[in-house]
C-alpha cells in the first residue's frame, strides 16, 4: 500500500437515497484519477430506507477494485449545509479540494481529472485565488418518462433555467451561481462554511460570501454532472415555491444578488391590473404576450427534443415554476423555512 494521501474529496449528503446512491457511487469508483488522490465521504441525515446499506456494499466494490477510500459518517443534523461543514471536520488535512455531489447524481470517468485540469488552467490566469468551480448539469442518462421529459425541456429553455447554470452555457468564466462546485477547501474554512441558516440555497450565500472576500468563483462547460430531476409535477410544484422562499432570504442578506427577471411575474400581474384599473380594453395584452411566448418555447422545445407532449407540457411547467417561484418569494418575506419534505 502508497502512504500518498488524498488531495481530492467527494462530499455526498444523502437522504433515502437507495435507487440512485450505488449508482452515483460506482461512477466516482471508476475515476481515471489515481484512487490515492480521491476519496469519498457519505453522509447520511437519518436516511431510513436501504440508503446505509447501498453505501456499505458500494465501500466493498471500492475495495475489490483498488478504489478510493469511501467513507459513511452520520449527520446528526441532517441537512445539507451541516453535512458540508462536518464533512470539512472529518478531512484528513492533505485534502486540498471538496467537491459537490448528491446521491441521485452520476459523472462520467474523467470527471475528476477535468475538475483538477480546469482548475489549474483557470487559477492561473486569475489575480485573485479561486475558492470555486461550478460545471454543468445535465439530464440522467437512460429513458425519461413524459413530466421528466418536460422538466427538462423546461429547465432548458431560457425561461426557466436562470443563469444557464445547467447544460446552456459553453464558456467558461465567472459566475455567481456554480452548480456542484469544487471548492478549495482553504477558501472555506476562511469564510466560515456554510451557513447552516439555510436549508435551500445554501450555495448562493456561499458564493456571495466568497466574492465579498475577494475571491474569484467561476464555472466550466468542460465537464458536468447527471442528476435525476423531478418526475412529477406536485413535486416540481414544491421545488420552484421552495427555491423561491429561500431566494428571498439570501435577497434579504444579500441584495446584490437580486435579478429584475426574478420579479417579472409580479411586474407583469401588478402591470394587468393597473391597466385593468385604467385602460380595460387592453388588459389581455401581457398575459396574450406572455402566453404566446409560452408557446414558442413549447414549439422550440417539442422540435428540440423530438417529443410531441413538450409543446403543451414545457408550456404548463414554466407557468408552474413561475407562480410557485413567485409565491415563494412573497412566502420568504413573511415566515421562517423548515426542511423540504419531497427530497
């Protein structure tokens, strides 16, 4: 056995996450990055299916095929900022790097080696040091079923997708919301971690926190992770009210982040109204436009992906993303959060 020690470590909070977590495992087993350089830390919020015993048979494949050292701690706390942080505690102090990832996620087997590449390539053009690295998020691979097949269309399309954080954006450079970022662990421990306040959106807090202390955040298109979207739309339904709610309380701790687009369905009804008030004969204007933009993006995404359902289905997600969005962010204003109960 190599006394070498890991430089690189893979963070995974899961939660009753025993249909994805062997498979999100073997992937990083299979990494061409030496397994000395990488290890594996699983940390389970009290998962009460067969989520343990998934990681416990995947720690014996690991061993069976010279892989990384894969570790199973409990998070007594359960969410995902408190796994973030412990897992910074549990670290032996020769690993440099943490890297994202969540149970119901897969990387292709370069995955690694590109993260550790792209980070060199990029810090060393930099004048400040980087703290983070974000990539792309791409649809799972195999069959998708009708919903899944319009959350993805919808997640896609420019009206849904924010900043182009998932798989639309094919330059790298800096951004302020990087998906499955590896960070340097260095830069984490100056800033504090996560903050634990936040059951939802944790990483944007992250990543604010970090540029305000000097540090460069940036995302690459070199590579990206898999990940199982929602399947149905009670589900998707609660996703966009709770990423709305939590919006709101990085916006009130954060006001820089806030972005005019994020508003436009309370512009948009505040504006129907007011010309409903002084002008009744044009009070269908907005939604008709807004509706027929809907529509285009349902024509553009059936014709995308070759799906017929996508041109009324994009359609009904992107109005359910926006009103439940929406409704979240008013929500965010008026209560405290509590741990989402879909995932």
């Amino acid at each position: 056995m190599s006394d070498a020690q890991p430089i690189i470590a893979s963070i995974i909070p899961v939660l009753n996450e025993s249909g994805h977590i062997g498979g999100c495992l073997d992937s990083l087993i299979a990494q061409t990055l030496s397994p000395e350089k990488h290890m594996i830390l699983v940390l389970d919020g009290g998962s009460f299916d067969s989520t343990i015993d998934e990681v416990h048979s995947a720690i014996e494949r690991s061993k069976q095929r010279g892989g990384p050292r894969i570790e199973l701690h409990s998070n007594p706390k359960k969410h995902v900022a408190e796994a973030r942080n412990l897992a910074l505690t549990l670290l032996p102090d020769s690993v440099q790097h943490t890297v994202e990832m969540i149970g119901h996620s897969t990387v292709e087997p370069d995955h690694l080696q590109i993260r550790m590449d792209e980070w060199s390539r990029i810090e060393s053009s930099l004048s400040s040091p980087l703290a983070a690295l974000g990539i792309r998020v791409k649809p799972r691979q195999g069959e998708h079923g009708m919903v899944e097949n319009w959350i993805e269309g919808t997640l896609a399309s420019p009206l849904g997708s924010g900043n182009g954080q998932f798989d639309s954006f094919s330059v790298s450079g800096p951004t302020k919301t990087p998906a499955f970022a590896m960070h340097s662990r260095k830069a984490l421990l100056d800033v504090g971690g996560w903050d634990t306040a936040y059951i939802t959106s944790q990483d944007s807090d992250l990543s604010m926190r970090l540029l305000e202390s000097g540090y460069a955040v940036y995302r690459t298109p070199a590579t990206g992770v898999s990940m199982v979207k929602r399947s149905g739309l009670l589900k998707w339904w609660k996703m966009g009210h709770r990423y709305g709610f939590w919006r709101m309380k990085i916006l009130q701790k954060h006001p820089k982040r806030m972005s005019f687009r994020e508003f436009l369905p309370w512009f948009g009804l505040l504006t129907t109204l007011a010309i409903y008030m002084f002008q009744p004969n044009f009070v269908w204007l907005l939604p008709g436009c807004y509706m027929a933009v809907l529509f285009i993006e349902g024509i553009r995404s059936s014709l995308r992906f070759k799906r017929f359902s996508t041109l009324l289905g994009v359609p009904v997600c992107l109005i359910m993303l926006h009103s439940s969005f929406s409704l979240g962010l008013i929500d965010g204003v008026l209560r405290k959060g509590r741990a989402p109960s879909d995932r």
